[in-house]
C-alpha cells in the first residue's frame, strides 16, 4: 500500500508509545496514532510520512479500547491539558511502567533491570498545587490547544485544579480584556499579557496567583490594577505577584519580580518536609504523590549518621529536607539563588538544622566537596538530563549510592548508560505524578560496583 500523508486509514492499535500516542502497524509499517487507544480500532487520517515510521490522528472510534473511561473535563479532546482522560487509570499505570522499560531497554541497554510497579497518584483530579496559563490575541487566556498549540483554548475549568482556578482564571481573562491591552507576542515583542500562574498550598489553604507580563509601558499599572481587583473579588487569594519577562521563549517564569500584594509566596507540606515555595521556584505541582516520591527517594537513599548526602538540581530543597534524618548532614546545590533562598527558609520551617544550601553549579558544588566524600548523591535534573561535566563529576566523587529522580526516561536511559562506569542499577520505580497526561517519573537507584 501506498501510504500518504492526508491518506485515511482503518488502524488497530495494540500499545501506546512513549509520548502518549497509540501504535499501529500497517504492512509492518509502524504509524504512531494521536488519540488511539490499545485494543481500539479507529479511522485515523495520515498527517505526517517520516522514514520508516508515519503519524495519524484519530477521526473516529469504530471498535472502542476495552481500557477506555469516559473523560470528566468538558474541554477534553481540543485542550492540551490532558491525553489520557479516556483511559482507564489503572491502564494509565500500567503502560507508564512499560514505557520506562522500554526506554531503559532501546535507549540505555538496560533490559535486564528491575522496574516496580508505578506508585499511584491519591488523586487523579484535582491534584495539580500549580497550573500555568497563557494569554494570546485579544484576549484568551487558557491552556494550548492538543492539535493545534500555537492557539490558546478559553476554558472555563480545569479538572486537574481545585475549583477555585477556573473562577479566577475567567475574571482575569474579563478584566484583562477591559484593559484594551494585548497578549505579548513573541514574533514581535509587543503587547503585555504573558501568562497566569495559580498556585494553592494543601498545608495552609493559601493562594499565589502570578501575572507574568511583557515590558511594554503601562504593563505595571494595568498589573496592579489587576492584583487589587483579583484580591478585593477573592479574598481567599492569600497573595498576588507581578513578574516582568523580556526573553521571548514561551515560559510561565518571571525575570525579575516587580511588585507583589500579600503575601508573595506559600508554605506547603510534602511528606516530612515544609517548604517556602515562592512565586516562580520549582516545586513538586503533585502534593500527595510528591511526598509518595520523596519517600521511595529517601528509602533509596538509606541512611548514614555519620555520612553526608548530597541533593544536586535542590530546588526549594524538598528531597533534601526529606533526607536530612537518615544523615549527619545534607548538602544542597542549585544554580538558581531565588530557590536557594526558599531552601534556606524551607530548612527553617521544617525545624532542620543539619541542611546547608549553596547557589552553585550542581557539577562546582559537587567538586567543592572533594574533602567529604558523600555517600549518597541525590539527582533530580531538569527534562534534558544531566550534563556531561555533572557526570564526569559524579564519577569522580564516586559516592557509594546514587539516586536519581527523573522527569524524562529518556534523558535518564542515556544518564543511567554514562553511570554504568561505576555503579549498577538496582531498581526503577515509576512514580505518577502527572495522571491523565503522558508525563512519567522514575526513581533509579545506583549502587558503586
């Protein structure tokens, strides 16, 4: 068969793909299906050709997945949001812990590893302490749209948040929009409105709402304007913050913080540790299945009353707050001074007095420490894994016990293959903190050879 793009096709999809979409083969060519789910046969149009592989997106369902469910969020099918909602959440967990395993096998030569079971998420609505919004045109402000993501999607609620955001979120689209003022655009550099940021603490019931707006003139006057009316309408919003972002990458964080009304960051919990969690740090937007990940983390860590831990890519120091019992001391790295300094204050409210936190290069911290051998390095990097430098680092420091907290089982595939030098992989355990969506969390404990 002649297969071409805008081609349609009646497709049987066996597995779903790391990514999110649906397999299916068609004279052993394999076409990757957006929006197929396994044991469904759907008509699904072509809509890209590549060598050796193709992609379709799904038209209709002609034999539904027996792992189908039947999606809560009014908006599901066009909002970026969510892939998974019509999947059951046990089949959720299941092909995220195939999917790490294939990873680990194609990408790392890591077949022969033991993967646990995934760890559930307590909740898989209404879980997310943090959504990201984004402004476009005049005026939108809601999530991308899954099949077309230059365009923003109005939406009047998200499952995946308490209540509470979608009644801000659509005040602030109504006052945003009496203003006259655009969304910043970034093929251009005008306009004001960038993003919304919500953010609620389960510890304390606060609320942070962050605006982040382009330079343009009147973007601070037309901000605060909209701080005053968000708090005066919700007097539950325990804080607004106004952040300035010149750069024209599409990130929801802030450049330099302008004003904020309230109070300017939240106090949450995860599991042992209590964090400040300021208004553009990164924390964990899973609280419940957060602590559940600090735990499988610090049980990988062990414990050492004499020894020392090391907590590289720290963040606000939620793994290192969480590992300061078991150890003499804990030391944090992080490059970003602004989430050293809620660390530091975290380290406080947590009643931890054995953490010290420094503002420097993961792979500099790590070699400042030449004189106290480690003996447990805990790394939880950004989506594109850890940086030659750092690895280099961590081979030389050679700590016996490595626990890695990743984002992306790709990156950790390649980071776990370059570790092999000196350590072995003892067990992945997948972690679900993103339920409905095709993001995966794994914890790989490495011990020295």
């Amino acid at each position: 068969m002649d297969i071409r793009e805008d081609m349609e096709l009646t497709l049987a999809v066996d597995r779903l793909a790391f990514g999110g979409k649906g397999v299916a083969r068609v004279e052993g060519l394999v076409v990757f299906v957006d929006g197929g789910l396994p044991g469904a046969t759907v008509k699904a149009r072509v809509t890209r050709m590549k060598k050796g592989f193709a992609e379709a997106v799904v038209l209709e369902t002609l034999v539904p997945s027996p792992q189908a469910a039947t999606p809560e969020c009014p908006h599901f099918g066009v909002c970026g949001g969510c892939a998974w909602q019509d999947l059951h959440y046990e089949a959720q967990l299941f092909w995220k812990r195939e999917q790490v395993v294939e990873t680990l096998a194609r990408l790392g030569g890591l077949a022969d590893v033991a993967v646990a079971q995934t760890v559930a998420s307590p909740r898989v609505y209404a879980y997310r302490n943090k959504m990201e919004f984004a402004f476009a045109g005049r005026l939108h402000l809601g999530l991308h749209e899954r099949h077309r993501p230059g365009r923003v999607l109005d939406i009047g609620e998200c499952r995946l948040m308490d209540a509470w955001a979608g009644e801000v979120l659509g005040f602030v689209r109504d006052t945003c929009a009496q203003t006259g003022l655009a969304a910043y655009d970034t093929r251009t550099g005008k306009g004001v409105w960038r993003h919304l940021v919500l953010r609620h603490s389960e510890d304390t019931g606060g609320r942070l709402v962050h605006c982040i707006t382009g330079p343009a003139r009147g973007a601070g006057d037309a901000a605060h304007a909209l701080g005053e009316a968000i708090l005066a309408r919700f007097p539950e919003v325990t804080g607004f913050v106004h952040s300035v972002r010149r750069a024209p990458t599409a990130v929801a964080l802030g450049e330099r913080q302008v004003m904020a009304l309230g109070q300017d960051h939240l106090e949450e919990r995860f599991g042992t540790a209590r964090l400040s969690v300021s208004a553009d740090a990164f924390a964990q937007t899973n609280t419940q299945a957060a602590a559940l990940l600090y735990g499988v983390a610090a049980k990988a860590a062990g414990s050492d009353p004499v020894g020392a831990a090391v907590d590289l890519y720290c963040g606000c120091g939620g793994i290192a707050l969480s590992l300061a019992p078991q150890f003499e001391t804990v030391y944090g790295f992080e490059a970003d001074k602004r989430a050293v300094a809620d660390a530091a204050r975290s380290a406080e409210l947590s009643g931890v007095g054995n953490a010290v936190f420094k503002a420097v290069d993961a792979a500099m911290g790590l070699e400042e420490l030449s004189g106290i051998a480690p003996a447990v390095a805990v790394l939880d990097p950004p989506r594109n894994g850890v940086a030659p430098e750092m690895i280099a680092a961590l081979l030389s420091a050679a700590p016996r016990k490595v626990v890695y907290v990743s984002c992306n089982p790709a990156t950790l595939a390649r980071d776990l293959k370059a570790l092999g030098e000196l350590y072995v992989v003892t067990q992945v355990t997948p972690v679900d903190l993103f339920p409905h969506t095709a993001h995966i969390e794994a914890v790989a404990e490495l011990v020295l050879r």
